[in-house]
C-alpha cells in the first residue's frame, strides 16, 4: 500500500470516514442542546435507533474477537494469522458502540460520574467494567501478538480475551435479561443468545473488512480460507437462528406472553416483516444458503452472504429493542385499557435524522480506527507465510 | 512520519481527548456535588434523614374515583411545574388509565403514578445509583448524579417514569428537573419535608369531592391509611413481581 494511488484512496477513505464521524458528533450537539425531542424515541419508546447501532457494534466486536481466538487458544494457523485483524476490529467496533452509547445520554456530559459513582446492582454498571476491561486486555493481546519479545505470552492473553468476551456478551444480554417489566425481555436465555448472536455478526464484520482489504491488494482469498470462513458463518448463522427460535417458541408456549409473541411475529405491522423478512430470510436462510453451496460462495459471495448477516442483525435487533417497547405494558391483565399516555396502545416510534448520523457516526468512528490501525501496523492477513496444515 | 511517530502521536492524542475533558468534569462533578445541598432532594429540610419507620404511602379507591375526573392530574402537574402534557414525549408524574375487565365488561377509572416500591426495578438498574430509595419508602432520582440513561424506564414496570426531552422554563424552586434527566412522582416530598401531611394529587381528589385518594404512613397501625388496608380488601398492581409496592387499589 505504498504507491500514490492507494496513499490518495487512503486519505480520501479517511476524510470520508472522518465526515461521518463529524456528522454523528454534530448529531449529538444537536440532540443535547434541543433534547431528545430531535429524535423518535418518547417515554414509552425510550431506547431507539442509536441503541440498535450501538448494540449491534458492541455484540460484533466481541463476536468478531473470535477469529483471534481460535489462532490463539486453539492454533489454527489460518486464523492465528489473522488474530491482529481481530483484535482491532473488536478494538474499533467496541469504540464506535459506545460512543453512540455514550452521546445517546441525556446527560452526556456526566459520563464522569457513570465513571465514578457504581450501584453494582445494575448490570450496566458492571457493563461499564465489562467494556473497559474488553479494550485493555485486546490491547494487550494486540501487544504480545506485536512485540516479538512478548509472543509467548499471546496464549495466556488471548484465552483471557476469550474469557471476558463471553462475559462481556453475557453482560449485553442481561441488561435486556434483567428486566422483568417487559414481556420482550426478562428470559435468562439471552445471554446464551446474545453469544450466539455475536459469533456470527462478528464473524460477518471480520469477512467483510477482510474482503475489502484483499481486494484493496488486488489479492484474492485463499480457497482454504474462503471455505472454512463460509462454513464458520454457516454453523453461526444456523445457530442464532435456532435460538431465536427457541426464544420465541418459549414464548408462544406461555398463556401471558402469546399477545407479545403474536405482535412481533404477525399482527406488528413493521416489526413482522423486519423479523421474516428481514432476519429470518435476507439475515439467515439467504447467507446460509449462500454459505453451504460451493458454486455460490466463492468470489464475491462470501462477503455478500456476510453483508446479508449484518443486515439480518439489524432487523433482529430493530425488532427486539424496538418492538419490545412499542408493545405496550401489561399493567391490568385481561383489562381492555386506554390512557391519554398511550396505555394500552401500540407506541409509534419513527426514528429522526439525527438518531440516524449519531448510529453512522459510530460506524464511521470504528471504520477510521481500523483504516488508521490497518495503515499503520501489519494487520493484513499473511497467509502465504502460513505453515502447511 | 515513521510508524512509531505517528503510534506515538495516536496514543498522546488518544490520553489528552481521555484525560481532558476528564479533569475538566470532575471539577465541575465536584461543584455539583457541593452544590447538593440546595438541591432539595436529598432529604427533609429540617437536616434529618428521612425516617427509617415511616413507609409513606397511598389508598386508591377506585370505586370513587369518577371516569373523566383529572383533577389528581391537574394539581400534579401544578404543583410539580409540568405544564400541560399533551404529547408521548411531556413529563406525565400521575395520568387516569381507564380500564374494562375484558370478561366482565367492569369499568374503572385508574390514577397511576410511581408505585413507590419496596424493591424498585428502577434503582436496582441505576447505573450511577441516582435512582435511590429514601428510608421513609420515597422513591427518587438524584438530579446531579442521572445521566439520563433511561435504564429506569425499561425496568419500570408501571411506567411511571418520564424523560425530559426538552429544555425546561419556569421550574418550581421546590421541584428541581433538569433537561435529559428522568423523573417521576416524588409523592411531594417538598411537602412532606416541610412537614405536610397531604399530596397535591391526594388534596385536589378531596377537593373535588371524590376523596378517592389517601395518604399516609402504611407502618403507622393508627393511620387512617393503615386501618383502611387492614380493613378493607385492597391490591398492589403488578403484585405477581413481589415489588411490594407503596401505593395500593381499592376496588379493582
């Protein structure tokens, strides 16, 4: 990547990226100063499109941490090779999650005293730790995967990493696991779900990211790689969706959650058609297939089956964050009840623009880390130094 | 510009926008925190602590309060400076839910408002532990210490939490809000600092001629609002989530 032509793409790629992080902080400005009136969220929807952002980048970057630690833990060449990529994308998309996390507050300002004052009750507090404590320990990985002096140590780092993304995901999923007011929620199987989940888009983010740089080098994927990638997604994607599944047939199973399970299945209106179309068959059944048979995967149908994933998991998590909420709560059972604050009725979020440029801008955040870190340091994948299996 | 130069200049940059803004907001952290005082939350005026042996608390006789009656509504949000709530996004601290027993067809006319729990959601979710419980049962949210995360909410299960999502004007001076915080029913706890022993919404139901509403101290046997539960058959909304709330319903 050293001739003028790729240096201009580089700089050009960066003002791009760095235009829409501009746009995203910009965003934020305007949501502080006038409110979150600017946005689409109310007090009945009160979590909206920058969590669904911030949500999918946080469960993708210790998802994407994944390929690092199946080189590490369990020495496979292949991916040990691709490890650093790993580890600064996981840095990246934890970054750009929570800076949408982080500007979303209404009072993003004290983020001081989120630092300084715990209730170690609230699973976001111990969220706080989790985030945290994932970007050192990745940073130290990253460091003994560099520092040559420090390889033997690579191991031990990175089944700590592997340690605390399950937590760190667990954690992802108990903040919605917790919650005992909504029907969507209060299930202890998603923090298993949530890990599931985060396999996939990770791996789906990783693909992506590592199309576009072979592409960049005018390099093509190494067949081996290509397949055993496709076939990793394959199991993830099958995998998630089977959960899902079992989430939502729980639910049909109980008496009180069969009108919450109707709603977002069938009578939701957007939401049903976000989670069939969107997830279970753009997100799922067309990657997978996309996946499993040869003729379709190589070339660019690696990649674009990963596109469809992280597509999917934005319609999953539009559909669970989203329309958990617009569901109304269930104060009176088998009351028929209304309210001049939307008691008993469906609430209509429509998200604004500045929601929208706040979610990019942490997409853009974490696009500019990983531009800079691929820049800068060796994170292009080597594989003709790799050993012969 | 060598590799190290530029990692070298990516980590400083990275410790100066981490470190800055950091120094900057624990100054202004530490101005909050000496400004609590005047904040008027924190606890009863005379500079006692809340009483651990009151659990304040609140009778809702369903069977009198009237269908299109807002008059609970009303002093609330005069009392607290919330204006005139008319859209998904104003602060509502108490609203009328009317409600038709799907079976029967039996109406009734709800007021709802912070249940005031003995296990609150909202505080075991607070991240910063703004939202806390006073040792008389008063359920709050520190001002100085939200950071407007909106956690509460999802965990409340009555919605009786409101965001606010405007810039404020007029605020009462014994009512601080404060724009991007939440808030909620404070069962006027200005007033029951100064030593009243009335709720604005629990006055204007008397006024009103209901006298749906009654207030008092649940673990005072010779209240009026402790006689009235022992003696009447009354219930807690949402009681299959054990969050033993202060506020009970007659009638429902």
């Amino acid at each position: 990547m050293s001739s003028r032509d790729d240096s201009r793409s580089f700089w050009a790629l960066l003002g791009l990226g760095g235009l829409g992080m501009l746009a995203g902080l910009a965003a934020a400005h305007h949501m502080e100063t006038a409110g979150h009136i600017a946005t689409g969220m109310d007090n009945q929807v009160v979590w909206g499109l920058p969590h669904v952002f911030a949500i999918f980048m946080i469960v993708a970057a210790s998802g994407v941490l994944n390929v690092a630690s199946i080189g590490s833990v369990f020495g496979e060449a292949l991916y040990k090779k691709r490890a650093p990529l790993s580890g600064l994308l996981c840095l990246a998309m934890l970054a750009g999650g929570l800076m949408v996390l982080m500007l979303d507050l209404g009072r993003p300002e004290r983020v001081v005293v989120a630092a300084t004052h715990y209730n170690f009750k609230s699973v976001f507090a111990w969220n706080v730790f989790l985030y945290s404590g994932m970007a050192a320990i990745v940073a130290v990985y990253l460091w003994t995967m560099f520092e040559r002096r420090l390889n033997p140590w690579s191991r031990s780092a990175g089944i700590a990493a592997l340690l605390w993304r399950f937590a760190l995901t667990t954690g992802t999923g108990s903040i919605f696991g917790f919650l005992v007011a909504r029907q969507a929620y209060q299930s202890a199987l998603l923090a298993p779900l949530f890990i599931v989940l985060s396999f996939g888009w990770g791996l789906a983010v990783f693909v992506i990211t590592q199309s576009v740089m072979y592409a960049w080098n005018g390099r093509p994927l190494p067949a081996e790689a290509e397949q055993r990638l496709a076939r990793l997604l394959a199991i993830f994607v099958a995998a998630a969706l089977y959960l899902v599944l079992v989430y939502h047939l729980t639910n049909a199973y109980f008496a009180r959650q069969h009108d919450f399970t109707a709603f977002v299945l069938r009578d939701g209106g957007l939401f049903p058609v976000l989670f069939w179309a969107g997830f279970v068959l753009v997100g799922s059944l067309v990657p997978f297939v996309l996946l499993v048979v040869p003729a379709a995967r190589s070339g660019p149908g690696l990649a674009l089956a990963a596109a469809f994933v992280v597509l999917g998991a934005f319609a999953f998590l539009y559909v669970f964050i989203i329309g958990g909420q617009a569901f109304p709560l269930e104060i009176f059972p088998g009351h028929e009840v209304r309210s001049a604050f939307g008691d008993g009725a469906v609430a209509h979020y429509v998200p604004r623009w500045p929601e929208l440029l706040l979610g990019l801008g942490g997409v853009a955040a974490a696009f500019v880390a990983t531009l800079v870190g691929v820049r800068v340091l060796a994170f292009m994948p080597q594989d003709e130094l790799a050993a012969p299996k | 510009m060598s590799r190290r130069a530029v990692l070298g200049a990516a980590v400083a940059a990275l410790a100066g926008v981490a470190l800055a803004p950091g120094i900057r907001l624990i100054e202004v952290a530490r101005a909050a925190d000496g400004a609590d005082g005047a904040g008027g939350a924190a606890g009863p005026a005379a500079g006692k602590g809340a009483d651990p042996k009151v659990r304040w608390g609140l009778l809702i006789d369903t069977t009198r309060c009237a269908e299109g009656c807002t008059a609970c509504v009303d002093a609330c949000n005069a009392e607290n400076g919330l204006g005139t709530p008319s859209r998904p996004t104003d602060a509502r601290w108490i609203r009328k839910v009317e409600i038709r027993e799907l079976r029967t067809g039996r109406q009734a006319s709800v007021p709802v408002m912070c249940q005031h729990c003995a296990e609150p959601p909202c505080v075991d979710v607070c991240p910063t532990g703004a939202s806390f419980k006073r040792a008389d049962g008063i359920v709050l949210v520190d001002r100085h210490s939200c950071i407007g995360c909106r956690y509460c909410m999802m965990a409340c299960p009555y919605k009786a939490r409101s965001f606010v999502h405007e810039p404020l004007h007029d605020q009462k001076p014994d009512v601080p809000r404060g724009k991007g915080c939440v808030e909620s029913c404070t069962l006027c706890v200005h007033r029951i600092d100064r030593g009243e022993k009335l709720t604005a919404c629990a006055e204007a139901c008397s006024a009103a001629g209901h006298g749906a509403i009654l207030f008092g101290d649940l673990n005072d046997p010779g209240s009026e609002i402790s006689r009235r539960v022992r003696e009447v058959r009354s219930r807690q909304l949402r009681a299959d989530l054990n969050l033993d709330p202060g506020v009970r319903y007659e009638g429902l």
